[in-house]
C-alpha cells in the first residue's frame, strides 16, 4: 500500500490518532513554523509510539551536529531536509535521509540534479516564495506523474482526504506526506482525528501499492 505520513505532530493526542488509524510515519518539524516542535516535546511523544511508526525529523539548513544532536535525543529513524542542504551535507547525517524539492512556478523538477542527492527518498513539495514548505497549497501533479527517479517519491503540497486519491492515482507515488490537510480549522498543529481517518482511507481506497 501507499505508505502515508502525517506530519507537523505537536502533541500526544494528534499522534497517537494518527497511528491508530494506520499512518506508517509521524513527522517532527524542528524549524521555524506554526508545528515546530523542542526536542524534549518530541522525545516525550515518541517515547509513547507504537514500535512500528517511523519518527521523522524535520529540519531546514540546520547545523549538522545539531541534527545529529536532535535525531539521537528523540530517538528519530529518519532525517527530512527541507532546505537547501547540499550533497555532502546528506551523506554526512548519519540516518536515513527524506530530500525535499519545491516545484511550480519558477522551479520545476531536474531529474538528474535530483537523482544527484544520496537520499533514500525523494519528496516533492509545493513552491511558494519565501515559504519552505507547510504552505497547504498543491502544485501541478502532472509534474510528477511518470517522472523516473531512482529513489522512492513521496508526494506533498496541499494533500487533503479530498483530494489525495486523486493525487495517488495520477502520481503512484510511494508515499504521501500531509500536515494542514488534516488539522482542525484554525489550529496548526492540532490534528483532526476524523479528518486523518478520512485521509488514510483515500489514499488507499485506489489499492496503488509501490513495487
């Protein structure tokens, strides 16, 4: 099945819903943002996870011992870079690594320049100027739709339980990463347990399973 991540957790509540109804990761923002999250709040809430979900961090242009600093106090399996991290930077953290790319408007996606990072997966997420992510805005998945990379693709921007099946169906990605998709109105960070239900059952309703 499409694997799905729920990203922007602030508190026990919204993560222990998420992982009751089937999310395989919980995402941890450690930068500025409405859902930025301290370590100690972090490590408190993995603490209480199931073994199964994968904890991501999530960091923008962040000092590298300060990633490794964090990834090892919270407990964290993955790294997601969602700033303009170099190459070396990537091979350097030490855990699995989640690369981010924005797309639309002035950028659109270089495979090769993509391929280029040593990640285990590839996420593509909407672009909006002076924004580096956690905009709730979709871009065009026609950009996405084929494209061949050697990394897995993870889907973000704007997901909603509305709207995510179709997303998964144009893009066949092997994941898809969502955030103010699924939060109460008005809340940041504060997930809506129906609207994450909701969520999961859309994304796998179309039974699109990643090789």
């Amino acid at each position: 099945m499409v694997r799905i991540k729920i990203c922007g957790i602030t508190d026990i509540s919204g993560a222990l819903a998420a992982a009751e109804a089937g999310a395989d990761a919980l995402g941890f923002v450690f930068a500025p943002s409405p859902r930025c999250i301290t370590p100690v709040e972090a490590r408190l809430i993995c603490r209480e996870l199931p073994p199964f979900i994968t904890r991501v961090g999530v960091f923008v242009d962040a000092p590298l011992e300060e990633v490794r600093a964090v990834a090892d106090y919270c407990g964290l399996d993955v790294i997601q870079l969602h700033g303009n991290e170099p190459v070396d930077y990537c091979r350097a953290v030490g855990r699995r690594v989640i690369k981010a790319f924005r797309v639309g408007g002035e950028l659109k996606i270089d495979p090769q320049a993509v391929s280029g990072y040593p990640a285990d997966a590839i996420l593509l997420d909407t672009f909006v100027a002076g924004r580096k992510g956690g905009t709730g805005q979709p871009f065009d998945w026609h950009l996405a739709a084929g494209l061949k990379l050697p990394r897995p693709l993870i889907l973000a921007g704007g997901l909603t339980p509305e709207n995510v099946g179709r997303a998964v169906e144009l893009v066949r990605p092997y994941g898809v990463d969502v955030s103010s998709g699924v939060e109460m109105e008005g809340r940041p960070g504060k997930k809506d347990p129906e609207k994450i239900r909701r969520f999961i059952a859309a994304a796998r309703a179309s039974g699109w399973s990643p090789a």
